[in-house]
C-alpha cells in the first residue's frame, strides 16, 4: 500500500512535468524535431543530420518522449498495484486506457504533421491524466468529514468545466499559432469586435495553416482562434472566481490557491501579448493552467464527497 501511494504521487509529479515539458517542446517550435516516431531518424539518441536540422530540436523532442515513456511505464505499475491491492481499480483502469490513447496521439502528432486537432486533443489527454491522478492521490489520504462542503459542488463543477473549456481552447489557439493574433490589449487590431471567420478558425478537419479546402488560413481565422480564448477568459475569470469566493468559509486553503493562480493566470495572459510571447512566459501560462485545474479537481473532491483536507 505504502509502495502505491508512493508511485501515484511520483506519477502526478511527473506527468504535470510531462505535461509543461511537452508545451515548451510545442512553444519552442521543435514539434516535429523528429520526424518520425517513436525514434529520432531512425536512432533513439538524436544525432545531426545531413539536411542541417538543428539538432537541439531533435533533443527537445525525444527529451519529451524519454519523459512520456518513463511516465508510461509509472503509470501502468500504477494500475497493476492498484488492482492487486483493490485501490480505486477502476480509476487507474481509466488511467492506463488513456495512457494508450496519448501514446497514439503522440505518435499521430508527428506523423500527421502537427494537425491541430490532435495537438489539442494530445493536450487534453495530458490535463485529464493529471487531473484523474489528483483524484487518485486524494482518495489515499485522511480527510475531516464536512457535509456542508456538498454545497459546493454546483460552483465547483462549472469552474471546472470552464477551466476545461479555456484550455481547450488555449490548446487550439497553440495548435494553430495564433497566440499573435491580437498584439494589442485591451483590444483586438483596434477593435472591440474585429472582422473574424469563426467557420474556417473552428473547424476541426484541416491542416495545420489551412483551411478545410486546403487554402491558406485567414488573419481573420486566426484572429477569431485569439478572440475567443480572450473572451473565454473572461467568462473563467467570473465563474472560477464565484466558486473560489463560495467555497471560502468552508475551504479557505483550497479557495485562497485557486484565486492566487486565477490572478496569475490572468497576468500571464496578457504579459505574453504585451511582450509579444516569450517563450518562458508561454510556458508558463501552460504550467499555470495545469495547477489551476490541479486545485479545481481538489475542490471538485471535496466538494462531491463530503470532505475537507486535513493538512
């Protein structure tokens, strides 16, 4: 029991690394570093090449891969142990499935060429294993009894889904290199409501840079991808900060982190258009959207179970 609990925090550590290592690999544009999968032309160490491709984008990539492999391998332990010793075997059964499908999504993200929809899907699938490990982490530990915490759960589930939601759709705006869309703040190129083409910037079938009859993607696509994920946030900002403020008189330790990374995702956020999206704060936003949604699944367990942390 001691070894599963042990392996479980070692795996939540290791996927949110996985998680903002991969984003720094996709920010720092070595996406495709490697061609093909899983080695690096054709070796497993990366090695320069005759077409001169640089080759610290090769190690970045398959620094991602080494990384997301020894995460694989934790986490099918995980589940073993869990159904050997009957801790929440069904969870860590979801774990594994998705385990799988990420491998697949890694493997689709080289070999189709950066497609967007299976970058952000690749995204996804790594926030949804991290946020299933913090459930997993949470059911091994003590908790107070707090049934009072129960009337939450409304708040705490729609700042859940929003969070989802926005990066969804900061995954997409990633995917489609549109984080530039908009160099200007409060506004969009001068606008409140700039000219956009919601049609072509949503559509999920195309190529990277292409619209779904293969043509050049539109500044007003990419600015529709910018405009939206600034709304959205708008629209976190709100419900996430109801929910923290909720949520203060019954978990205040857990309200007070949400409303610290609320405040710091939203600063983020607009230092990476103000300084024109430098790769440190780009990575950052990423890291920090990851803990935000670490601290809504906490609020999210206690809430639904009837609890309140011990610590």
């Amino acid at each position: 029991m001691r070894l599963l609990r042990h392996i479980a925090l070692a795996a939540l550590c290791l996927t949110f690394v996985v998680v903002v290592v991969g984003a720094y690999v996709r920010l720092s544009d070595a996406g495709l570093g490697c061609p093909d999968w899983p080695l690096c032309y054709g070796k497993p160490i990366p090695a320069q090449v005759a077409d001169g491709h640089p080759v610290h984008k090769q190690w970045k990539e398959m620094g991602h891969r080494y990384l997301a492999g020894t995460l694989g391998v934790l986490l099918l332990l995980l589940g073993f142990l869990a159904f050997r010793y009957r801790q929440a075997p069904s969870l860590a059964a979801a774990i594994v499935l998705l385990v799988f499908l990420q491998a697949a999504l890694g493997m689709w993200t080289v070999t189709l060429l950066l497609k967007p929809a299976i970058v952000t899907a690749h995204l996804l699938g790594g926030m949804t294993i991290l946020a299933l490990l913090v459930w997993y982490n949470l059911l091994h530990r003590t908790h107070a009894a707090a049934p009072e915490a129960r009337a939450l759960r409304a708040p705490a589930a729609l700042a859940l889904a929003a969070v989802a939601v926005q990066i969804g759709l900061g995954g997409w705006v990633s995917a489609n290199y549109a984080a530039l869309a908009c160099l200007d703040l409060p506004l969009c190129r001068g606008q409140v409501v700039p000219p956009m083409d919601f049609a072509n910037a949503f559509h999920v079938v195309r190529e990277l840079g292409q619209t779904a009859q293969g043509e050049l993607l539109t500044n007003e696509a990419l600015t529709a991808i910018h405009w939206t994920h600034r709304m959205f946030a708008l629209v976190v900002l709100v419900v996430t900060g109801w929910a923290a403020l909720r949520a203060r008189r019954i978990l205040r330790a857990v309200s007070t982190e949400i409303l610290v990374l609320l405040a710091l995702q939203l600063g983020l956020g607009i230092a990476n258009v103000a300084f024109s999206l430098p790769l440190p704060l780009a990575a950052a936003h990423n890291a920090g959207a990851a803990l935000l949604l670490l601290a809504l699944v906490v609020l999210n367990f206690f809430s639904f179970r009837g609890l309140r942390p011990s610590w």
